[in-house]
C-alpha cells in the first residue's frame, strides 16, 4: 500500500508542476496552452535521447529538457503572440500534435510507436525497490518545490502583477508602458521549461516512453487541475492536481463495492464518475477551491501605482462609454 | 475555538473520507486469497476486444473458486480498464501490483500498454500475460516473465505473404497504419514476396492513423499500378482507406488484416468490399479447448471465428492457475518455469482447468491446450510457438475461408 501511495504521489507531482506551468502561463498572464502534451513529450524524449543514446547522465539529461523547453516556449509564442486568446490555444494545440506526429514518424531518431526503454536512472544501484521509489519521490518534491517557489514569487512581484495586468486587458498594460510581448515571451518560456522538466522525470520514471503517452488527454487533466483547484492560486491547484489524480485513481478502489458489474460496466461507470465529480465541483465552485488571492496593497500606494489606478478608471470610463 | 464548516472544508474532508475508507483493506477470512490481477482495454481502440478477455478471465476465476480454488486459497480478481492507453494503464498497473500485491498482471492488449508497464511488473516480479504482436516484447523482457497469447506480427505478415504468392501476384505495393503492430507485419511480408520472386514495386510507407482523407497515401500506394497492394491496419483508418481506393478506381487485389474487415466495415462498405483478402491468427477451431470455451460463455457454435482474443483470455488465466497448481507455491521463479512445464509437452493433454487440476493431484504431467492455440511456448521465453492462421476472401459480403495453416513463429 505504501508504495501504491508513492508512487501516486510521484504521479501528482509530475501533475503539479504541469498545473503550476500552466498557472502562470494561463492563470497569472492569461495565456491559453493546450500544447502541454507537446512539451511534456518534449523534455521526456529529449532527456531519454541525450541520457540513453549520447550516454549523457541523468542531470544533464533533464537540464538539456528544460533548455529545449525553454527554447521552444519562446519560440512557439513569439511565433503566435500576434495570434490572441482563441487563435493561440489552437497554436498550442498543433504544436503537441506535431510533437506527437514526430515522435511517431522519426523513426530514425525515436524509435516510432516502438517507443523508446530508458535504463538511465540516478542512483538507481543505492536503494531497493521501495527505497528507490521513495528516492524518485523527494526528487520530485524538490521540482515541485522549486516551481512553485519560482511560482510564488512571481506573483508576489512587481512582475507578477504586471502578468496579471496583461490577463486582464492587455492594452492597458501596453498604455501603462509596459512591453507586453516581452512579459508574454518570457512567461511562457518559463512555463514551457518546467512541462518539459516533467516530462524528463517523467520518461525516467516510467523508463518506457511511446507517442501513445503523450495525447492530448494530459492537457486536459492538468486543465481540470488548475480550474478544480483555482487559477491564479499556487496553493489551490497543487490541491486541485491531488484531487484530480485521486478522482482518476480513487475510483478504482470502487470496483471492489460494485462487483456486480462486469467489468466493462465499472470501467465505463468509474468514467462517468470521474465526469460527475468534476462537473459537481465546477458547479458548486466556479472559481475553484481555493480562488485566487485578492491583491492587497501595503494601504498606502506607491506613487505611480496611485497614477496607475487613475489611468486604469479613467480607460475604464472611456471603454463603458464607448460600450454605451 | 469555533470551527467553522466552509464548503471547501466540507468537500475536502469529504473527498479524504472517500479516500481512505476506500484504501482500507478489506476483511477476509481463512487463507489469504491469491490475487490476480486483469488489465484489459475495456475502452479506447482494443474495445471491441477487451470486454471478452476481462469476462474469461473472471469465469476461469469463478471456476476455480466454485472448485475451492488453488491450493486452497480462494482467487480474488483483480480487473482494471487500460483505455488502451499506456499513460493510464501504469497507473492501473501500480495499483494492481502495489495495492493488490497480484502475482500477474493478465490480459493487456496492445503493444504500447504491454510495453508501458513492462519495466514496473520486472522490477516487482509480476508475471505479465498479454496478447500483443509487437517483436519487441520479447527483447525487452529480461526475466522471462513475459507470456504472450499472440503470436508476433511478423508471423502474420510471412502466412499473409504466403498465401499471396501462391495466388500468383507477381507486384505488390505496401502501405500501413503507423504503429509497432504493423511495422514488423510489414518487413516480413516484404521479405516473404521478395523471396518468392515477385516485386515490390515501391518503397513501402506508413501513415498516422485519424486522418480524415487518405487520399494522398492512396494515390502514392496505387501509383505504379501494383497487381496487389498490402494495408495492414485497425478498421477505423481501413475504411477511410478503403473508400479511398475504391474512388480512385483501383482494380487489383486489396489485402489486409482481419481486424481491419470486422462486421462494421462489411456493413458499411457494402458490395464494395468484396473481393478483399484478409487473415488473423485465429482459435483452433475443431479444438475441445474452444468447444468448451463457447458453452463458458454462452455462444453457439457456428464454425465460424469467434472472440479470437476472450479464447486467449480464458488460456491466460487457465495456464496461469495451473503452473500454481503445479508448482505448489505461488513463488514468481517457481511459477514461472511451471508455465513451460504444464503447457509445454510432454504430459497428458488437458483443455479445461479443473481436468488439469484433476491430473495434477492424480501425480500426472499435463500438456495444456487452450481454445485459442495450443499454448507451447518457446523456451525459455514466454513466445508462442504457432497459432492458427485463417485466411478468408470477403464474397457477397460474407467470409469465405480461403485456407487455414498452422503458423510456426
């Protein structure tokens, strides 16, 4: 039992660091990623290539995922920046798929559907089984921790809340003077970084990795983490990756109470209950379940923030007329 | 202090109850029961086939525990849905082998799943019974813990291969769905015409499945006017395909797997699909094994093929329990070797589970034969050695059976 429940655990942290990614791609700065299939495909075959094939260790392996990421994230939204909203999120949503149709159709390079073993594994000689899965967890923690620290002070930061500007409306941003492509690029970069860190981990985890991995059905979990748990909240979607996984996998542990259905209906049924809960908490909790934190200013603003405020009211004022 | 119920304390209180109550190992009495665990595609593209082998394998089970069970435990089945989709079925995985400590992972279908949770049932030593074609099972099993139902698909594509040049084809052009199934299909069907003298016209390419033309592939495949063309592929592309190269007008002889002609495909393609030649490992059909297999689970026999994987699911559990049997011990090495000792020869033919518990208690050596195949494994790997292989010919929108061979792989 207490492996199951690491190994669970290691599974919601490979979930946790997509949520906390996409949590500043789309909850912080409003940025629509469908793709995170892509880069979590991305970092696992580029760690699994450079640690199996070119005899790479396992650090620099996972390091060369998050520059590849990296590289990417700036890539792919400096190509569709000018692409908003709608148009982006169909973007991303290419780009997984043509990391997928590559990893399927490069045999050469990956192997095709025939998927690719990854031995590579730090440390692996040091501990048994169960310590080894005990191991690979802390490693896992330590990114967690990490991104949700770089996260955390993100938002807390002058920079954050300039993220938040441009997901509220980016041509105030812009008129308040600041370079919303820039902020958007490197947002998206950072994110970008961490999905292909966890697919790095990922890959040496599970040591087999197949384009079959990688469907778009991940984006949609992590999606479900960061809406059950609250965008914009750090804290509220390492919660809401917990519930989502415990949804996905508690379930199970019905089978055993409705054995009386065969197990095409309790597969089948197990699904429908997933669907029931998430929609039960989307209903009953549209802003998740923990909403993001409303900014609290220190009472006495900053000079310019007060100038800001003003510049904000007065465009406001402007777009209700217009409106009218 | 005042606690206060808040929704989010309420949901998540809740949400933990559920959890834990749930993880709770449940009460049992008398001998720990023997855990097995099944994990079949219920849903996603083995579909069509999962529910069959998730419903032998809980028969065989009934059976045996109506009987007492195994070395008198009682088995406690474990049954999971993969959705076809190895990202899932690890953790499906894990909680078979983790939470219920099962001695075997049984019954998962394509490649790409058995592959998937490869690594994790050899680091625990849980035995892994499958029915995937890939040629690359057996490479990656480094303890010899991996049983295979099915024959591997380069098998198929040297019996396809065969029957084609016997039917005078002199040219053939090859296309296929891109998956690890028909890729090692292909290379042997290339090479058996080859070496039969006939040519490959073009050089064989694959294509990715969900596309919604094929227009383009087809047009390539049919180019250099090929006198037989080879598509290996599942019926959800095939028919796409098919359409496809009915509308280009081609007129030679089309090819295929019969996975890609089930009954939907007939129906839906109508007078157009006759004429189209297709072959499957099939059930050894005269056999005790699968007479009894179809009173199991209720069909009548018709002469026809039916449930070609539920057969190899109702193999898998009967060969498992009775290496148990046999060895005495539900030990993982021990098991392991029983399996190549109860349905390898020598030894008194058995075809049903309790026959063979029967001979087993009686101090008798047993050959197990199964209702999918004869169950030989090639030693000391868990490869089968030959199953049926049925070739038919679609006529009036009907299959009419070409020739049947027994393949050796």
């Amino acid at each position: 039992m207490l492996s199951y429940l690491i190994s669970m655990a290691t599974f919601v942290g490979f979930f946790m660091i997509l949520a906390l990614a996409l949590n500043l791609q789309w909850g912080m700065t409003g940025m629509v990623n469908f793709g995170i299939a892509g880069f979590y495909a991305l970092g696992a075959y580029t760690s699994d290539l450079l640690t199996v094939e070119a005899g790479w260790p396992f650090l620099f392996g996972v390091a060369a995922a998050a520059v590849l990421g990296l590289a990417f994230g700036v890539a792919l939204s400096f190509l569709s920046m000018r692409l908003r909203d709608d148009f982006l999120a169909i973007v991303t949503l290419g780009f997984a798929e043509l990391v997928r149709l590559f990893a399927l159709n490069e045999d050469w390079l990956t192997r095709g559907p025939r998927g690719l073993p990854i031995d590579v594994r730090p440390l692996s000689g040091v501990f048994g089984r169960d310590g080894y899965a005990a191991f690979y967890l802390a490693i896992v923690a330590v990114v967690v921790l990490a991104a949700f620290l770089v996260n955390e002070r993100i938002r807390r930061s002058p920079y954050g809340r300039v993220a938040k500007a441009i997901r509220e409306d980016d041509v105030v941003a812009e008129v308040l003077g600041k370079n919303v492509l820039r902020f958007r690029v490197q947002v998206f970069g950072i994110g970008a970084l961490f999905m292909a860190v966890a697919g790095a981990l990922y890959a040496h985890y599970t040591q087999n990795i197949s384009p079959d991995h990688f469907t778009p059905v991940v984006a949609i979990f992590i999606w479900m983490s960061v809406i059950a748990g609250g965008a914009g909240n750090n804290k509220g979607l390492l919660l809401g990756a917990g519930l989502v996984m415990m949804f996905l996998e508690g379930t199970r542990f019905l089978g055993e109470f409705i054995a009386f259905l065969d197990a095409e209906k309790a597969s089948a049924v197990r699904i429908i209950l997933i669907g029931v809960l998430l929609i039960l908490v989307i209903r009953f909790r549209p802003q998740g379940l923990m909403p993001e934190e409303k900014f609290k200013g220190t009472g006495e603003p900053a000079p310019e923030a007060r100038h800001g405020k003003f510049v904000m009211q007065g465009l406001n004022r402007q777009n209700s007329k217009k409106g009218g | 202090m005042k606690i206060t119920i808040t929704r989010r304390r309420l949901l998540g209180a809740s949400a933990a109850t559920a959890f834990t109550t749930a993880l709770l190992p449940r009460l049992t009495l008398g001998a720990a029961p023997l855990s097995v665990g099944s994990l079949t595609p219920n849903t996603g593209g083995g579909g069509p086939f999962g529910p069959n082998i998730a419903a032998a394998h809980k028969l065989v089970a009934e059976m045996v525990n109506g009987k007492g069970g195994v070395l008198g435990r009682e088995i406690a089945l474990h049954q999971e849905n993969s959705e076809t989709n190895p990202e899932t079925a690890i953790r499906a995985a894990r909680k078979l082998v983790d939470v219920n400590k099962v001695i075997g992972v049984l019954g998962t279908w394509s490649s790409s799943v058995t592959l998937g949770i490869m690594p994790l049932c050899q680091e625990a030593n849980v035995i892994q019974m499958c029915t995937s074609s890939s040629a690359n099972i057996p490479l990656k099993d480094k303890k010899g813990l991996v049983f295979n139902f099915m024959i591997l698909s380069p098998v198929w594509g040297e019996a396809i291969g065969d029957l084609a040049l016997r039917r005078g084809y002199k040219t053939y052009a090859v296309m296929a769905l891109n998956n690890d199934f028909t890729k090692s299909m292909v290379d042997s069907f290339v090479a058996k015409v080859k070496a039969g003298g006939a040519k490959v016209l073009t050089e064989p390419f694959y294509y990715n499945g969900g596309q919604a033309s094929y227009r383009a592939e087809v047009s390539r495949l049919i180019e250099s006017k090929p006198e037989a063309v080879f598509i290996p592929s599942y019926v959800t592309d095939f028919t796409s395909v098919y359409k496809e190269i009915f509308r280009q007008g081609y007129e030679g002889k089309v090819i295929t797997v019969s996975i890609a002609t089930g009954s939907k495909f007939k129906k839906v393609v109508g007078a157009a699909a006759d004429g189209i030649l297709h072959g499957l490992p099939v059930p050894s059909l005269g056999s005790p094994a699968y007479k009894d297999y179809l009173k199991l689970v209720g069909l009548k026999d018709t002469g026809a093929v039916q449930h070609p994987f539920g057969t190899a699911g109702h193999d898998q559990m009967s060969v498992l329990l009775l290496a148990i049997a046999s060895a005495g011990t539900d030990d993982v090495g021990k098991v392991r070797a029983h399996i190549h000792k109860i349905a390898n020869p020598p030894g008194k033919t058995v075809s049903n589970v309790l026959d063979g518990f029967a001979a087993l208690e009686a101090g008798e050596d047993i050959n197990f034969t199964g209702a999918s195949s004869d169950v030989d494994f090639k030693t000391p790997t868990g490869v089968l050695k030959s199953r049926d292989f049925m070739m038919w010919e679609i006529k009036d929108g009907k299959d009419v059976v070409v020739e049947t061979i027994a393949s050796a792989s």
